[in-house]
C-alpha cells in the first residue's frame, strides 16, 4: 500500500454502485473502494459471486447471531478468493501478446517503475536473459486494495424481539468494523462521515490495526476529512491508543458524490495549500504519542525503521482532467488523487443498471444539484428522474408517502416514537405532516415544511438496487434505483472502458471531455456560492445568522484571491485554467449582491 501501482483510486460511490468494484479492478492493480453498510445487500451480492464462481456458498440469516459481521466477513473473504484467483490468471498469462497481463502494464502510469521495467523487457531481444527478466518482473507483480468504507455516524442499535437495544458491540459501526477486522485482507479501512469516538475506541480492540514484531500493519487506516484541523485532532485521538493513520483523504466539501459535508467557505485550494504547508505536523506531533503507546502498553519501543515516510495525503471530489490530477499531484503534493463518478460509465468498473446508465449519459449540469433527500439531514448530490424519485412521488400521489423501511441502517428520529425511526419511512411522514398541517404557521410555510419533509428517499434499499439489477438478481420494475454522482458527471457523456478511462487519467489519450469544462476549482466555487445563497434563504432569523455568514462570505472571499493565483500559472496539457478567471469575477459580483441582501433583510428584521 505504501507503494500504489497507480497514482489514483476509486472511491466508494453509494452503497452498490462500488459493491463488487475489487472483483472488476484489482486484478489489474487498481485500489477500489466497498461500502460495508448495507449487510443485506452484501449478502445477496456474495450469493451471486459465489455462484457464479463455483464457490461455497451457505447463507447467513437475517437474524442470525452476529449475523450482520459475519455477512460482512464472509463477503470480504470471498472477494479476496475471487481477485487473488483472477490476478493469478492474470500472472499465469504469457508476455509479448495481446491479453489482461498486457493490458495490466499498459494501463500503469510512465512513472511507474513496473512500467519502466517493462517497457525494457519489450525491447528486449529474445533469449533467456529475457525469459529471466520477464519471470522476474510477473513476481514484482501485485494486485490492487480491496478497501472498505465505513460511515462513523451510520451506527445505530438494533431493537431484537424483546425491545431492547443490543450492546455497544453490535451497533451498526462497530459489527461493520469487527466484519472487516475478522476478515482475511490486508488492506485499508475507510472512516468517513464524522468523528465517532465510540468507534474510534473499539478499533483498538483489533490486533490487525496494529504493528506486528516485524513492523507491518494488515490492516491501515485511512481517514477522509473536511480540514487539516480535523485530521489533526481524530489523528491524535487515535494515536494515543497505538493507532496510525496511513492516509488522509481530503475530499471537496460540495464537488463530490454522494453526501456533501460542506465547509464553512472553505474552498478546497485553500485547504490543500494548509496540508501542503503543515503536513509534517501529521508526524511530528503524532508520532511521539505512538511511540509512548508502544513503550507503556506494549513493553516496546517503536522502532524508527518502521516508519518510511509521512502519512500519505490523497485528494477527491470533482476530478475530471489529467491536468487538473497534475496540478494536484504536483503543485499541491498529493500523493494520489480519488477518481468517483467518471467510472460510473466505466461497466469495467463500477456497477450500474441500464436505465440509470442512460439517465446519467443525458444528464446536463442542470440535471444534477445538491438534494435534501438523505434521511441522515446532510445534503446529497443527486441527479434529476432517478428511478427512486419516481417511485417516491407515485407514493406521494397515492397518499402513502415515505417507504416501509425495510433495512432500517438510518434510522435515527425519535420525535414521535420511542425507538428510533427513519425519516424517509412512511411512518414518520404521514405523522409530521399531521403535526404540520395543525400547526399555527401560514399556508405557505407549511407548504415549504410538507415538501421538505416529503424530499427524504428510502437511500438505505433504493441506492443498493442498481446493483441487483445490473446482476440479474432483480428486476428493473421492481426495484427503485437511487444514485449519487457529483456534478462532473455532467462532462462525460457514453461508456468508456476500463483502459480509456484509464489513459484519460493519465493523459496518455485526447481528453474525454470538451476543453470548455469548467477546472474543478470552478465548479466547486459555483457550488459553494450556491450553497451561500441557500444559506441564506433559508435563515429564519437573517440578523442571528449575520455573523456566521459573515465568516463564510470572508472565507469564500479568500479562496477566491487563491484561486485567482492559480489561474495566473501556467496550465497543465487538459487544464481549463482560464474558466477560473472568469467564475471568480462573476462569483465575487454574486457574493456581494447576495450579501448586501442579508444585510438589508437582517437591518430591517434586526
């Protein structure tokens, strides 16, 4: 892990879309991502691999003791037979033809010392000094990562038969966490979605997270952040209990897949920059608390030997060029960069049912905005005329709205009942409209209320649906799909291959999107103005709210002076850096009528 083949990775898009994405991309040394919050939908999934791999299959029951681990951990492990007996394939295959071996170093990026090498053994005349050196080379071959995604705050209880919740062990998180950690792989777990100290804790728990005798770590951990501050402190907490963060994993508040932690005007340059500048505080001020763990629970020092360079620091969110990767990689220093929604058209690699691949093929810009349809309350990057929104207003139209909540991982709402439930369920719907239609507010506040509430989609089954489609385990009638790609999906528009996708990464081919393609850096300060107005709108107390915009608007503002100096610099071959002169122009002008518009409302209000 420390070495990646490649100078990117695929990151977890949805709860299915990725569910089988080790499988599709590790046997050619690419690092993917699988969530592991939907224990059901794992299930059926390893049903089908296992079938189609002749291998043993014997199901886990729903309520099965531990069940939820176990289908976790059994899943895994049948992942890590399936691309181990690929890659060996793979191996097996003969150099100087065209097959998957072939196809494995072509994809590898002209940095890459395997690359290197095999560009020499190429041009090597025939003999056995080649034959030497080709054998030579198929042993420094290697699959990629099976890594795993676990949302800290997705941790709720289940209430078995006699109304009680379980204890802590068998919150949602923590037997996600003891699935991945009794499974067979040495890889990466991903914690996303905020600090859950209750988590964080049962880590410890697990030897894999830990140093061996010889220094080697099975299991790594990797943390996706919003800012350096946040890295710092969840990267002290776990340090002071022995355990090391391998990477960083800074994603755009809002240019992203899926759910959108949105900063407070924090634009990503700005927070690349104070990585690039302090990321030798993630050692210096961490490592002395790892070395103090070792030495006072464990009877050992910590050798410096261990220890071969800094935590690596990686980037996502918005991605689309191969210029705008250089910059990142170059200018910014990271050490790889996170590649989500543009292997949604790569059926190579990612998981997706026909209709929804089509709907994504004609989205526009237009067609893909930050909704308020996740039950978890954070927004959510969503595309217009999914098959889950349709599903949800024929419901809505009948009188039913909301779903029977048949998986229950987001249950969290106890403003009606005493056991938690979702937001998205027909339950709680029906029962807050109730209270909003009796409410005291005018028609059309309550109007606002209804739709709000109305937005929320059953995420946990519908975002796990496309997968099953895709693989013939359901029908497209009779399962709602969700998806969540950010924004710049709306530039790539058919299917691509694996290997094109690939080479556009790296620029080794003609860009796949037009050179009109707002940089990144662009889009996601559009979004962030956008989100500043919607701040805005919805402030019911604009005088209150004054000084908290105030601080967004000046971090906004100083983002913009940064972008401003990168557009001045010279472009990479596939960077649009010349749209960033423009959108801060047009945003600065923006931000500043939307403002005195706050003030104005605030001063009358006040």
């Amino acid at each position: 892990m420390q070495n990646s083949l490649h100078t990117f990775s695929i990151p977890v898009m949805g709860t299915g879309h990725s569910i089988d994405s080790p499988i599709r991309v590790a046997p050619y040394g690419i690092n993917s991502v699988i969530s592991i919050v939907d224990d059901l939908l794992i299930e059926r999934i390893r049903k089908h691999y296992a079938t189609l791999f002749e291998l043993p299959y014997e199901n886990i029951p729903r309520n099965a003791e531990d069940g939820r681990a176990r289908r976790i951990t059994a899943y895994l492990d049948l992942v890590h037979e399936i691309v181990n007996q690929k890659f060996e394939d793979i191996k097996k295959q003969p150099f100087f033809r065209k097959n998957e071996k072939s196809r494995y170093f072509e994809m590898l990026p002209d940095s890459s010392d395997l690359k290197k090498k095999y560009q020499k053994l190429v041009e090597m005349a025939s003999g056995s000094t080649r034959d030497s050196f080709a054998s030579e080379l198929t042993d420094e071959m290697r699959p990629g990562s099976i890594d795993v995604n676990i949302m800290s705050k997705v941790d709720g209880f289940s209430f078995p038969k006699s109304g009680q919740p379980m204890t802590a062990e068998y919150s949602d998180g923590s037997a996600a966490l003891r699935g991945y950690a009794n499974s067979q792989l040495s890889s990466s777990l991903i914690l996303s979605a905020g600090f859950n100290p209750r988590l964080y804790n049962y880590l410890a728990e697990f030897e894999d997270f830990y140093r061996d005798v010889k220094g080697q770590i099975k299991k790594k951990i990797i943390l996706k952040v919003s800012d350096f501050r946040s890295a710092l402190i969840q990267g002290k907490y776990l340090a002071k209990k022995g355990l090391e963060i391998f990477e960083y994993r800074v994603e755009s508040g809002l240019n992203c897949g899926g759910h959108a932690f949105a900063s407070d005007g924090y634009l990503l340059p700005s927070l690349l920059k104070e990585f690039r500048e302090k990321k030798e505080m993630l050692s210096s001020s961490i490592q002395p608390l790892i070395d103090k763990f070792y030495e006072e629970e464990r009877g050992r020092e910590f050798s410096t030997e261990w220890v071969d360079n800094e935590p690596r620091i990686t980037v996502q969110g918005g991605i689309g060029t191969s210029g705008e990767a250089r910059r990142l990689l170059q200018d910014f220093e990271m050490d790889a960069t996170g590649w989500g929604s543009p292997f949604l058209m790569v059926p190579e690699a990612t998981t997706v049912d026909e209709p929804t691949m089509q709907l994504l093929q004609q989205a526009k810009e237009e067609d893909l905005y930050l909704s308020g349809v996740s039950p978890l309350g954070v927004p959510f990057n969503n595309v217009k005329n999914t098959g889950s929104a349709k599903w949800h207003q024929k419901r809505i139209e009948k009188g039913k709205p909301g779903s029977q909540c048949p998986k229950g991982f987001l249950e969290s709402n106890t403003e009606f009942t005493e056991n938690p439930i979702c937001t998205a369920s027909t339950q709680y719907q029906l029962l807050k409209i109730d209270q909003i239609n009796q409410s005291e507010v005018s028609d059309g506040l309550k109007a606002k209320q209804r739709e709000k509430v109305l937005d929320k989609a059953c995420l946990c089954d519908h975002l796990g649906n496309g997968a099953l489609i895709k693989l013939g385990i359901l029908k497209p009638n009779r399962a709602p799909q969700a998806i969540c790609p950010g924004p710049n999906i709306a530039w790539f528009n058919r299917q691509y291959s694996l290997q094109e996708m690939v080479a556009h990464i790296y620029g080794k081919i003609d860009s796949l999107v037009p050179v009109e393609r707002p940089h990144m850096f662009a889009k996601e300060l559009v979004m962030y103005v956008d989100y500043f107005e919607e701040l805005i709108n919805q402030s019911e107390s604009p005088a209150d709210d004054l000084r908290k915009l105030t601080r967004f608007k000046k971090n906004l503002e100083d983002g913009m002076a940064y972008c401003l100096e990168i557009s001045k610099e010279q472009a990479y071959e596939h960077e649009n850096l010349e749209s960033i002169t423009r959108t801060v122009e047009e945003q600065s002008k923006r931000l500043a009528e939307l403002y005195e518009s706050l003030q104005s409302s605030a001063l009358v209000l006040a």
